[in-house]
C-alpha cells in the first residue's frame, strides 16, 4: 500500500476547509484516510493551518509522500519552527 499525505476538502461551498491525512494512495480523495494530520483553511489570515509533525515525520519515514501543497506547508510549518 502507497501511503500518501494529502488533502481532503471539507466545509460548504464557499467556505472550503481542508484536513491534512494520510491515506492510501489509491483512496478518493474524500475516502478512508489513516490518519489525520492537521488542517489548512485558505481564508484564515495569519497563521492558517496547523499540522502534527511528528506525525507527518513518522509516516515520511515509513515511506509515504507528501502531496505538493502539503510538501509547501511542511515547509512553512519548518521555517516558523525555526524562527520561534
């Protein structure tokens, strides 16, 4: 099984919100998911996600993929930790 760190959306329609979960690959998008991760709402200003990293750190090191957004807020996520 591929595991992949991604994003499922949640909320209304014109107010999207999503979850940061580790799934198989496989899954749709809105399907199971392992694991949640943390969220991200893109209307939030400031600081607008949240995410467990030692959680992502630990499915990174069983070999699952972060998505390209989520590779992004990772990043961010790292920058601010080293700031602070």
């Amino acid at each position: 099984m591929a595991v992949k760190i991604r994003m499922t959306r949640t909320g209304a329609n014109r107010d999207i919100s999503f979850r940061i979960v580790a799934t198989d690959g496989r899954a749709p998008r809105d399907g199971e998911t392992l694991e949640n991760l943390g969220w991200y709402d893109p209307k939030k200003k400031g600081v607008n996600y949240l995410l467990k990293m030692d959680r992502i750190e630990y499915w990174q090191g069983k070999g699952a993929q972060a998505s390209d957004t989520v590779r992004s807020l990772i990043r961010k996520a790292r920058a601010a930790a080293k700031t602070a």
